[in-house]
C-alpha cells in the first residue's frame, strides 16, 4: 500500500536536522491535522477561476459557485450514511459544530442534563459545561468506556438526561466506541447522540443510520483538516426540526431573509446557521476529499493503517524502558500513546524532530482529564502541575499517529531513533 503515499501532498519532503543533515520528513503526527491531497489541490486550482461569493448573484461564477456550495451538503450526507430528516450546516471546525449545538439544543433542553465522558476531547466537554447540567461517563484503568455504567446512569437521572455527547474515536488511545451500541442505550431512556466524529472520518466508513432505527446517531460533527482537507471547513449533521428552533448564534449576513427597524425574519435552514460569507473553497476542498477517500476505499485504509498499527506495537515493545497506554490492537484507530521512562515526553518529541526529522505530538492532546486519569494522577497531582509555569515540566505523553500514506519503512526509522534514545 505504499503506493497511498502518492496521494498526499510532501510526502517526499526534505528537512535538515540539527547537525546539518538533511532527511525526507516523516509525519506522525496525523491526529492532529493531515497534508492535503493532490487530488484536493488541483480541484481547488480548477474551481479558483470560477470561484465568487454565493447566494443571490446572477453572474456566471456565482450561480457556479452556489451550486457547488449547496450540492456539497448531498455529498455529506451520502458520505456519513445519513438520511432525509437531516441537515448540513458548514461551519469552521468541530470545535465549532460542537458549540454551535450547545447553543441550539440549549434552547431546547433547558434545564436538562447531558452525559459525556472522560475520554473526550475539550471540545467535547467545555461547550457543554457551561449551558447545561454535565455528568461524566469515567473510562476504566485502560481508558475504555463502561456500557453498563454509561446505562446506570442513563437510569439514575429517570428522564432528565436528553444528550449523551462521545467521541467515535479517542485521539489518545485510538480506541473505538461502539456508538450505535450507545444510541441504542441512549434511545432507550428518551435521550439522543452526539458523535464526535473527528477522528474516525479518515479512517474507517460510518454511517448515521442503521436497520434498526433505535441504533441511529442523531448528531455528529467532524473537520476536514483531519482529512486531507485542511482548509478551514468542517460540518455538524442533525435533525432539521432541532437545529431550527431559536436564533442562529451568529447573526449577520445570510442568515436573515427581512430586515426592518423592530423585526427580523430569518432565513430557513441551513443558511439560518451559516452567518456571513461562507468557505466556499474549503467546501470544495471537502468534496475532494470525500471523493479521494470514497476512490481509496475507507475499508482498504481501515486495514492499511491497523496494519500500520500492529507493525509499530510489534516494533516499538522491543525498546527498554517505554511504556504503553492502551491494551490491545483490536477497535483503535491507528494512534499509538507511550512515554520513555526517565525521559520527559517533550524532549523526545523534541529529539525525534532536530536529530531524526520525525514529527510526533507531545502532552495531553487537549484531554487533559483522560490523560490525566491514564497516566494515574492524583488530584493532588494536578494542582501541582497548575503550579508549574513551564509547560514542557508538565506530566503528557507522546503520541504518534498514522495516515493512510504512512509506511512500514517509516516506523522503522521511528523504532531506530527511539532505540537509539533510550540508550543514552
């Protein structure tokens, strides 16, 4: 598969280090945002010349421009496996799409509670905590989400809970939660789903909706700068009749259809969502990418990248003194958390960059609470760290990710170079 490289954008890029050398730079670091591919960037070439602002122009490049916009969201849906009864809105990033459902489902759900979980990301925590009543879903010692727990809780709260917010994949440990298995829990005591689909969307197909209705995921949210799309565009797919009620949170232009001194008529769903001009490019870029991913096959890159997975797991344990974080190789993205001991985490993916051109990511990933409880910390422990000014002193863990344009030779520079490191 190796071929996949061909794909990519600077896969055969060359960097000096810091004695002076030069490498071809390898890219570990695919959790956190991928290289676009080239198929992405000749369609933002080609779509430059007709490109103009959208909606209500009667030139050719609008009219062209508007159709390429609004025929994306088709697009979207036929991507995720969705049906009829949703909507796209584009917005930023997940990030965004995660706020902005906080703010439309708190108009609905005042006064109700939302479950999430300690695996999440901040982005899948913080919009939450300060609209609603949050209870957390605590993961097990391996950092794995308890189902039985999840529906004890689900329970406990007697009809009061109405969302349960979880991430498809963990962009700590790679782990997979089985979230039509939770839809079905959650649909069974009156609430709905949010996936966070960020990490999940390059890797392995998914699909909103199921044979049996009950098992349907009714939100999900995902960028394309995690998948070969990295140009600042990302969606949020639900239910048109809850994304419709109340205000938009951004109001301005393009989101109303009457204006007057006392009275404002907004515009229908999804421009209502999409304040001020729009990402048209990045649009374009998105479609690209979908139609890349869709040519490779998600389930030729699935069993590429869990291939990746087990060659690093195999390759990487033969080193004295690292220590792993996940058990198992079974339902992960291909995302690999460790540490050396009695090295900081920071100065071996300081290392690993100047002295062997390879780019990993290093501290907590922005979840912090799920690192935290994987590395064992105290909450004695982590006020101390509040009180450390410098962030490189503060406990994390390395992470290396894999793309489908990653390769077997490449993890075997990463095995030498760490080898090398723990020796010294």
């Amino acid at each position: 598969m190796d071929i996949l490289s061909d794909y990519v954008v600077g896969t055969n890029t060359i960097i000096p280090l810091k004695d002076g050398s030069i490498v071809k730079y390898i890219n570990f670091d695919n959790a956190a945002t991928t290289p676009p591919f080239k198929s992405v960037m000749l369609s933002l070439n080609f779509f430059a010349e007709y490109y103009s602002s959208i909606h209500r122009g009667e030139g050719y490049k609008s009219r062209v421009s508007s159709e390429i916009y609004e025929s994306a969201r088709e697009d979207v849906l036929n991507f995720v496996g969705s049906n009829g009864d949703n909507t796209v809105i584009f917005v930023k990033n997940t990030t965004e799409a995660i706020n902005k459902l906080s703010f439309k489902l708190c108009n609905v759900y005042h006064n109700y509670a939302i479950l999430t979980t300690q695996m999440e990301h901040h982005s899948n925590l913080l919009p939450w905590r300060f609209r609603f009543h949050v209870d957390t879903i605590k993961t097990d010692d391996c950092g794995r989400i308890d189902l039985d727990y999840l529906e004890r809780k689900l329970k406990q709260y007697n009809g009061l809970v109405r969302l349960v917010a979880i991430t498809y994949a963990s962009n700590v440990t790679g782990y997979i939660n089985p979230v039509h298995d939770i839809a079905e829990i959650c649909h069974k005591y009156g609430a709905k789903i949010f996936v966070d689909c960020a990490q999940i969307v390059a890797h392995k197909k998914i699909s909103m909706t199921q044979e049996n209705e009950n098992r349907n995921i009714d939100y999900l949210a995902f960028s394309a700068h995690k998948m070969y799309a990295p140009f600042g565009i990302g969606v949020l797919v639900g239910d048109k009749k809850t994304l419709n009620v109340g205000v938009p949170d951004i109001k301005g232009g393009g989101t109303v259809k009457v204006v007057a001194d006392d009275f404002v008529m907004w515009e229908d769903l999804p421009h209502k969502e999409e304040g001020g001009t729009p990402n048209v490019m990045g649009v374009v870029a998105l479609v690209s990418a979908i139609n890349t991913l869709n040519h490779i096959g998600l389930d030729n890159i699935e069993k590429h990248e869990s291939e990746l997975l087990k060659y690093a797991a195999e390759s990487l344990k033969k080193i004295e003194d690292i220590i792993f974080y996940c058990d198992g190789l079974e339902n992960r993205v291909a995302i690999m958390p460790f540490n050396i001991d009695g090295i900081n985490h920071n100065m071996v993916a300081k290392i690993l960059s100047e002295e062997y051109g390879i780019g990993v990511r290093n501290g907590c990933f922005c979840a912090q609470p799920y690192v935290h409880k994987l590395l064992n910390l105290s909450n004695k422990d982590i006020k101390n760290i509040i009180k450390d000014p410098k962030i490189e002193n503060r406990p994390g863990m390395v992470r290396i990710s894999f793309g489908l344009y990653n390769t077997f030779e490449e993890i075997d520079r990463l095995a030498m170079a760490l080898e090398e490191m723990s020796k010294k």
